[in-house]
C-alpha cells in the first residue's frame, strides 16, 4: 500500500511536531517554510557572529509533549538547564520551592518565603491551593485582575508575584487575561507534580535545542525538507491538495497548516468555504514580547542566573553566561511590550542597562545592545478569544499553532501538542508503529 502523501506548511515547533508525528504514522512528509532556519518564533538569529534567539524563552518541567518530542527525535537533554522553582526580587519577595511532593512544596516556599506579612502568606496559600479545582476558582469570562480582587488578594502580592507570573504565563495583563486560563496554569505547573514546576532554560541556541536534530531525524526518514520556500496559495486538488510557491506546485493527500495565524488566513481566503474562517484568522490579535540583549566586555554579576525585577521594563534578566552563552551576556525580557514599542531602540537599551545596574552595580556601558521585538509572539489571551480547532472544515486540511484550540495559552508546549493533534487527525486510521 502506498502511503499518503502529507504535507506541512510551517517549521516551527508546532510544524515540526505535525511532521514527526506524521512520519511515525507512515505517511510521506514534506515540510516547507519560508525561512531557511526553522523554528518559528523560536529559533536562532545571528548578530555581530554570535547565535542569538530571536526571543528569550524557558521551557516548563510540565511541558511533557515538548520534552518527549526531544527524547524522540535525539535532542540531548543537556541542552536545557533545570533550575527549581525561585522567584526573588532584589530587597523585596523571595520565594524558593524545595524539593518536595505537590502541592506540598509550593505551601513551604509560600509559608517560607521572605518579605510576606502572615496575611500575604495565608492570602497566597488559599489562592495557590484553590487552584486545584481551576474550574471552579474562575468565573466565565473573568479576567485575572478581576479574579485576584475577588479572592482579596493583597495589592503587594498581587503587584509583585500574581500579576508578573501572569503576563509570564499569559503575555496578557492581567486586567485583561484570562483567569480561567492563568488557573489552568497554575494547577498544571504548580501542583500535580513538583517536578512540573521547574524552570528548563536553554544553554544552546534555540535552534538547537528541538528544530535541527528533528530535521536531521526526519531527513534520516525520508521526508523532504524545503526551508527557504513560501507558500503563496492553497487549493483543493482532487482528494487532496496544492501548495503553490514560486519554486512550483505540490500536491498532498493531506496537508497541515502550521503558520502564524494572519498566515493561515491569507492562505485560507482563497479556498472556497472557507472565508470565513480566514477573516477570524486574520483578526485575532495580538500580544509583543522583547528581548534585549546586552553584550558586556565583562562578567556582569547578577545575584541569580535567572531574576525577577520590580517596577522595570524588563521582567526577567538572563545570565545567558551562565546557561552556557559568551561572557558577559544578558537578556532581559519584555513581555507584553507593548508600551517599549513607542521607544526606539537605542532609548531601550539604555534605559535596560540602568536596570542591569541596578542589580549588578556599576557597569561599563555594553559593547553593543540588540533589541528584538515579536509583535505577533502570541495571541492575547483574554476571555472569549477566538481559538480555532484544528479541523478547518475542509476534508484534509488541518491547522496546527498555539493560537489553536486548548486549555493553555501560546507557549512552546501548546504549538508542540497542536502540531501533534494535527498530524493524529490528518492521518486517524494510521498507528503508530
């Protein structure tokens, strides 16, 4: 029997899932993307010759698709740094998690943390533990900032640790996030297991860390693999389907869009039916992340490799020297940024260098800053937002993307878990052998 031919339009980590999955369900794989360096909004850029990302991220231990994908296509494990539950700021909250059962070690490093009066402590534990029925700790339609009014949350607390994990998790504020979400959040790193909670930081570039071994594992396979072509139009081909780009035409039996979602929308307007769905596609809005990188021409002393800051531009800072990055290297992380948009980059980064300073002490000024902004990093997670399932409507045209249909909002872990709920409905007769 000759196996069906897919295809899939987007290499980045949700692409990427669909392809392997594909793969171990028999099908013929062709992946295409118009950038010649896979990865989507996670993947390695290069300035001055060093390997950057073109955003700053961390994996969860609860990211368990993401991590299986990794073991399965040969991603070594080593290149994510795990670090323990820890959110300090500098003279302010500090909370670590010890190694202990779930929910158990969140109520010590709660019940432990410095800088909580008793009422803080007991205000956080209630909402921490509540969010073990995240069903229930959520009303419809009730944002985060709502939430955390209704259950009193302390202002303190809510300024300093609800509200920062919030637009951590969400990259939506909090008067506008979803709190059934952030609820899901909660319950899924926080307490079912302690483990689940721990912060993976990557020390290789992104690249490295999921998208090239997966294509070196899917080459090995027999796959073909068309970085650097984009696809202009999709079509209905018989049973199946047409991709057309400038290199030519390829048909599919199956095909899975894995693309931004103002992507998939352009892709979609043309195909009859499905207009649509196209037109929502393209109106779903967004959220901006920024990252600033500040290369020093020396160690900069940060108090942790990985910190929280208070009433700054950035949120975090990176010491990407101690994940396994060039001397003197730091990232600082702007989520939701939307406000930083308005300042040039050359304002940005020096306003990001007085907050390194003020943790760091005194400092040269950096050899060179580079700023990025993803204007469209995720879709804004608010109540109601329009998440599409991954079945178009149209036989044999599926969509893949952390923007799609389910319980968390956009991070690495939903695109790898769309991705391989595409590829299982693309081909649902096939097993995996």
């Amino acid at each position: 029997m000759t196996a069906l031919h897919a295809g899939v339009v987007g290499a980045g980590w949700a692409g990427i899932a669909a392809a392997v999955e594909l793969v171990r369900r028999g099908a013929r794989v062709t992946l295409l993307d118009a950038n010649r360096t896979a990865g989507g909004r996670a993947r390695r850029i290069e300035y001055r010759g060093e390997p950057l990302d073109n955003g700053q991220h961390v994996v969860l231990g609860a990211y368990r698709e993401t991590l299986a994908l990794m073991a399965a296509v040969g991603a070594p494990a080593s290149q994510l740094k795990r670090l323990p539950l820890e959110i300090r700021y500098p003279g302010g909250i500090g909370l670590a998690a010890p190694r202990l059962p779930a929910p158990l070690h969140l109520a010590v490093a709660i019940a432990f943390a410095t800088g909580l009066t008793a009422g803080e402590r007991f205000a956080a534990i209630r909402l921490g533990l509540g969010a073990r029925r995240a069903e229930a700790l959520a009303r419809p339609g009730e944002t985060v900032g709502a939430l955390l009014e209704r259950l009193r949350q302390p202002e303190r607390l809510r300024r300093l640790v609800w509200e920062p994990l919030c637009v951590a998790a969400l990259n939506t504020p909090g008067e506008r996030a979803d709190a059934a979400v952030f609820a899901r959040v909660l319950r899924d790193a926080l307490l079912r297991r302690r483990e689940d909670s721990d912060f993976l930081v990557p020390v290789a570039d992104l690249s490295a860390v999921l998208p090239e071994p997966a294509l070196t594992w899917l080459g090995e396979r027999g796959a073909r693999l068309l970085l650097g072509r984009r696809a202009s139009a999709i079509a209905p081909d018989g049973p199946g389907w047409a991709v057309e780009s400038p290199e030519g035409r390829e048909r599919f039996d199956a095909l899975v869009c894995a693309t931004a979602p103002h992507e998939a929308g352009a892709l979609l307007a043309s195909v009859p039916g499905l207009s649509g769905l196209a037109a929502r596609l393209a109106a779903i809005a967004h959220e901006p992340i920024t990252t600033v990188y500040l290369q020093y021409a020396g160690r900069v002393r940060l108090p942790r490799p990985m910190m929280a800051l208070e009433a700054s531009h950035a949120q975090w800072l990176f010491d990407r020297e101690a994940f396994g990055g060039p001397r003197g290297l730091v990232a600082a992380v702007i989520s939701a940024s939307h406000a930083e948009g308005a300042l040039g980059q050359e304002v940005l980064g020096t306003k990001v260098h007085r907050e390194v300073e003020r943790v760091a002490g005194p400092l040269e000024a950096p050899r060179w800053t580079k700023v990025i902004t993803e204007k469209r990093a995720t879709f804004s997670c608010v109540p109601g937002a329009f998440r599409p399932a991954a079945e178009s409507g149209a036989p044999g045209l599926l969509l893949a993307g952390d923007y799609t249909e389910g319980p968390y909002p956009a991070t690495l872990e939903g695109a790898v878990t769309s991705g391989l709920r595409a590829a299982r409905l693309a081909l649902p007769s096939r097993t995996t052998p």
